[in-house]
C-alpha cells in the first residue's frame, strides 16, 4: 500500500506568526522595503557594499524573532543553482590565472564575480523570504491590492486579482483533501500512481484529474452564485473588515530603509 | 393580482424553465406556483429530487427571475433591476455545500464578505462580524482557516455570513444534507433560535421529514408545483400522499398511523417522539 500525503493540516506559504515589529509593520511597508532591496541589490558591485546589505538583513532577521533556520529552509532548493552561478562565473571569467586544469581556468576575476553574484542570489532570497515569513498570506493580499489600486487607471484590475489570490487561498486545501479523497477512491480500485515509466504514470493521473476538475467547476458555479447572494457585485463600493493603516512606525522604517537601500545602491 | 404588498413575500403564479422556453412541459422547472410568506414564519418546503424546490428558492432574491409571473419581496418586484441588491439583502440564502459559499481564508474574513459588499463602514463591519459569529456561537473561531472546521461549523459560518448582513429571512436549501447528525442538530438549532429570538422568517428546503415538522407551515412540491400546504400536523397525515410523491414519511407518524389502524385512539397531531409519548402515557392512564 503506497502512503497517501495527508494534506489536512496544510499551511500555505511560509507565515510564522508572532509578535515582532515585523510582523506589526503594515504589509504594504514590507512589500516596498523588499522591492526597494531586491532592486538595489543589483546594483551594489563591492563585497563592503554586499557585507553592509548582509549587516541589514540580519539585523531584520534578529528583530523579526524567526528562527535563522526558517530563512536557510528557503534557501535549500536553490542551492544548486547558487552553487552554479559561482562555478561557471569562477571557471569562465577571463582574467589573471590562479589555477588551471586541462580546459578549466579559474581567474582571480572569475573568482570574485561569481562570488558575487552568489552572495546576491542568497541575499535576494533571504530578503524576500523575510517578507512572506513575517505577513501572512492573507496581509499580502490585501497590501499588493492597495498598492496596485492607483494602478487602475492603466487597466490593472486590483481587485480582481486580489480576489482570486483571496479564493485560491481559500480553495486550495480544500481541493487539496479532495485530491486525497480521489488518490484513496482510485486506490482502492487498484489504481496505481506510482510504477511505470513517465507515460504510464501521466496516464495513471488521469482518472485523477478529471474528477477533480469536474468537482472544481461544480465548486466554482456554486461559489459564484453564493458570492451573487451575498450582494458580491465587484470592487466598485466595497469596504473592508481591516483597513491597512501606516503607523509611526511604518514611515520611520520606510525613512530609514529607503535611504540607506539608496545610499548602498548607489555608491557601494 | 398586482402583488398583494401586505404580505413579505409574494410568489405569484410564477413560471420558470431553464432553457426559456415555458412551452415545453418537460422543461419546466416551476409551473404557476403562488405562495405567500408572512413575516416572522418558518416555511418548510418538502419534495423529491426534481421537485423544483431550488429553482424556487433562487426566486426569492432574485437569482433567478420568473420566465412568467412575478415574485415580490416586502413590496418590491425581483424584476427590478434597481431593487436586485436591496432584495439580496433581505433575503439571505444558505446552500447545501458549505465549502463552496465560503469565500475567504479565515472565518471572521468570510463572515464580513456580505457587509462588505454592503460598503459598511469598518467599525459596524466589525461589530457585524462580532455580533453575527456570537448568534451562531462561533465566536472563539473568528481567525481559523474554515478548512479546519467540521461540517456542522462550516455551516454555521456561512449563516453567519448571511446573518451579518441583517436579513429579514433566511432561505436555507438544504442546508444539512451534508451534514452528520451532531452537525445537524447544530443548525437546526440555530435556524430555530434565529427565527424565535431573531425574528427572522425562515424558508427551509429539506429532505430530512424531521427537520420539516418543526415548521409553522409545510408545503409540499412535485414536478415544478405545490401540491399541498398546511401545517405538518395536517400535512404529515396523508400519509399515503407522502408516499405517492415517494416521499419519507416521519417514523412518529407512521408509528402513529399504525397504532391507529390497531384502534388504539390516538390524537392526530402527534408529530414528534414527545408527544407520542405523551398521548401513550394518557392513553393507559385513562385505561
Ligand atoms: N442549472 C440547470 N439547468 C437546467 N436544468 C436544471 C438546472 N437546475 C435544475 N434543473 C432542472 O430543473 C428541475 C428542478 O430542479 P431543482 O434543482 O429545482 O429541484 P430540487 O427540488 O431542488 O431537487 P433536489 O432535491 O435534487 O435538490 C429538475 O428537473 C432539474 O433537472
Ligand atoms: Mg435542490
């Protein structure tokens, strides 16, 4: 008997509740820092420039209260693509030769850009998994929705996409014990999901994913109809149960963050 | 009869198919139903699959509109399109599956959905949610993902979503089909104390003939009409029509029936295990 994935308890993202000024920052806040930093990360090219980022993310990480091993977490699956990046920028630079084997040349230069760029991809990613570590998915929604709603008028449909993120939110456990529900049924007709080649197996999803699509747009016209009862009739007049409101505290770390980003940006 | 506006609810010999063509007799969903709802009642309407009791339900707010024949709430005509939102409002509608009328990823999110919708300011939104969730006694789940809550909760939840929105009736279809008795019972408790404390008149679509005895009035549907209406008392008598329109028919009354067959002389509104018990215990003490 294969072991089904039991989905019941699933949480979607990487959000540890807590308590930090992190967590209390207005999302929209965090959203803009990380933009700010992603962006500015690009354009420092000295390893002081890269050490005093590294300073300020640590000191994010220290504040936010996480666990250091929940960033390293995210880290693991693009290990290997890091690992790349410093070795084909090591190996393929040209410049002054620190050692050589066979058709392999490892340059001084190559050495300190591919060095680079990983410190950079490690970086990026532990910057932005503070973000999704700190505001839960819901937060996150509702913040890009208010940043985006200026976009409107250049046909950005904020709404909108909020509220699909909203439901995919909502469904995707759902859909995801369904999913079991189905594996186990065809399972216990003899279904097999796991042995032969690549084609059998795509074939084996099969009676997976039809009834699971069908049920899905049984759930999507019945959804619709309960949100129409419900006087759903799109962003236009809507309020909301929580307003996104800047503190004190939201403008100094925006202040702060914001010029000192600027300032590693442009002259590291 | 131009709507007789007394009355809060008004279906008047209202038609509907699904495919616009009321000729077809096949077709037909609802044929010539006229009913009236007085506020402050609790309808039951009983029928077997097919029977149009949905189709019928999605009249009364106005998600569906009658191909003939016009459905008024407290004064106003479904058809109006200037009304359609005012009308949702008033009548609120719980469906069979929980899952899919809850919207949002966490309980008190999903129960402000209405009242957002309705542009309330934030604080009354608030106080709605609070309010809404205590009604139904989900006040110590307000942040949970509903994924996490048992059937019987979900429900609730989604009453509370429709109660937050203020209605003044509830239209239920279903609403504990996929339910396992501990859910059952709790909401057809909280259906029951919202329309005595509440006041809110109740329209409840059910299968389960139990659920159905608790009304004031029963009506009973089969292809598209009403075939009979009255009290349960009366109507859960008949109990060869019950089973003509294959039907269940409540296992108290069908005890009753029996014991009357064997001339014992039981009173006729015997509905509920209660009062069989009651009428039993009369009976011998009166030997
Ligand atoms: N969306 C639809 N499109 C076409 N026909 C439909 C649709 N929904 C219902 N019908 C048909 O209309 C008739 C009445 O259906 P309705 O859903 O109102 O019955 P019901 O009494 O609610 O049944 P159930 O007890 O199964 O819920 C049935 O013959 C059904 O096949
Ligand atoms: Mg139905």
């Amino acid at each position: 008997m294969v072991p089904v994935a039991t989905f019941r308890h699933i949480t979607i993202g990487q959000y540890i509740p807590g308590e930090s000024l992190l967590h209390r920052l207005d999302p929209r806040t965090k959203i803009l820092v990380t933009l700010l930093l992603v962006v500015g990360l690009f354009f420092i090219d000295t390893y002081l420039g890269y050490g005093l980022a590294a300073l300020y993310i640590a000191l994010a990480i220290f504040r936010s209260g996480i666990p250091p091993r929940f960033l390293f977490r995210g880290l693991r699956p693009v290990i290997i693509i890091i690992l790349l990046t410093f070795m084909l920028n090591s190996f393929m630079t040209e410049g002054e030769i620190l050692w050589q084997w066979g058709f392999l040349t490892l340059t001084k230069e190559g050495l300190s850009k591919g060095g680079m760029l990983a410190i950079r991809l490690i970086l990026l990613i532990v910057g932005t998994s503070i973000l999704t570590l700190t505001t839960s998915p819901l937060a996150l929604t509702d913040g890009l929705e208010s940043l985006l709603r200026p976009g409107k008028r250049i046909g950005i449909p904020a709404h909108e996409l909020a509220m699909m993120m909203t439901i995919a939110l909502r469904f995707i456990p759902t859909l995801l014990e369904e999913t079991e529900k189905i594996m186990k049924a065809q399972m216990a007709r003899g279904a097999d999901f796991e042995s032969g080649n690549l084609l059998q197996r795509a074939r084996s999803l099969l009676p997976l994913l039809v009834p699971l699509f069908v049920s899905a747009f049984r759930r999507a016209d019945e959804l619709a109809v309960a949100m129409e009862a419900r006087c759903y009739r799109g962003g236009e007049g809507r309020t909301k149960l929580k307003q996104l409101a800047f503190h004190t505290a939201d403008f100094l770390v925006l202040a702060g963050s914001g010029c000192f980003v600027l300032w590693l940006a442009l002259t590291m | 009869m131009m709507g007789n506006k007394e009355s809060f609810i008004v279906v008047d010999k209202v038609s509907f198919s699904y495919t616009g063509e009321p000729g077809a007799k096949e077709e037909t969903a609802l044929d010539q139903v006229s009913l009236t709802i007085e506020a402050g009642e609790f309808v039951a309407i009983v029928g077997h699959n097919g029977s149009g009791k949905s189709t019928l339900a999605k009249h009364l707010n106005g998600l569906l509109l009658p191909t003939g024949g016009d459905v008024w709430v407290a004064g106003m005509n479904t058809k109006d399109e200037h009304h359609r939102w005012d009308i949702r409002q008033i009548v609120g509608m719980v469906f069979q599956n929980p899952d899919n009328q809850i919207v949002a990823a966490t309980v008190e999110e999903d129960v402000a959905f209405g009242p957002e919708n309705l542009g309330l300011p934030t604080e009354l939104i608030r106080s709605r949610v609070d309010e809404a969730l205590a009604v139904v006694g989900m006040s110590e789940y307000a942040e949970a993902p509903p994924h996490s809550l048992s059937g019987g909760q979900k429900q609730r939840v989604a009453i509370a979503g429709v109660i937050a929105m203020r209605p003044r009736c509830l239209v239920l279809d279903e609403p504990t089909a996929m339910l396992d008795p501990v859910g059952r019972r709790e909401v057809m408790e909280t259906i029951s104390r919202l329309n005595e404390e509440e006041g809110i008149t109740v329209v409840l679509i059910t299968h389960f003939m139990d659920e159905a005895v608790k009304a004031h009035r029963v009506l009973v549907m089969d292809e598209g009409r009403i075939v009979r209406e009255g009290q349960p008392a009366a109507v859960f008598q008949e109990i060869d029509l019950l089973r003509e329109l294959r039907l269940d028919v409540p296992p108290v009354i069908e005890l009753a029936s029996r014991l009357r067959a064997k001339s014992l002389a039981l009173p006729e509104a015997i509905l509920t295990v209660d009062e069989m018990v009651t009428a039993l215990c009369q009976l011998r003490s009166g030997v």
